[in-house]
C-alpha cells in the first residue's frame, strides 16, 4: 500500500497541488504541526480556488480549509464543503 500524500497546513495550494501532480493523486492529506490529519485538499478544491479569483501562489491550505463546525455565513470559503 502507498503512503498517503501530506502537506502542512502552512502549504500554498500550489505545493498542495504540485504534491498531488507528483504522487500521481487528485488529493493530499493536511496535516498540523504534530503531523495530525487534519483535512484533505482535493483538485475539486483547486477549480473552486481559480474559479473564484485566487492565486494558487497566495493561498494557503489553512485558508482555505474549514470543519463543518468552522464554516458559518461568515466564512466564505466554506463553499469547499458544497461539493
């Protein structure tokens, strides 16, 4: 079995997304400082983040991440869990 694909939450999405172009997967899992999961970021997540105006470059995964928990009216990015 391989291992799963991490990235920090302090990853831009472009080294979520070039993580994910050279491990051959459509997803990385997130993870805290004590290498914890915490989240995944998909390439669905990548079209939302372009297809609202973000740079790759700029954006963090801990930006864009949320737990149902977290994501409220106030926080626009919660769009990430209408899937």
């Amino acid at each position: 079995m391989r291992p799963v694909p991490r990235v920090p939450l302090e990853a831009t999405v472009f080294q979520a997304v070039r993580k994910m172009y050279e491990c051959g997967t459509e997803a990385v899992a997130v993870t805290d400082e004590g290498e914890r999961i915490v989240g995944i970021f998909t390439a669905h997540d990548l079209i939302t983040i372009i297809g609202l105006g973000y740079e790759p470059k700029a954006v963090t995964v801990a930006e864009w991440l949320c737990s149902p928990q977290q994501c409220n009216n106030d926080t626009p990015r919660g769009e990430a869990w209408m899937g």
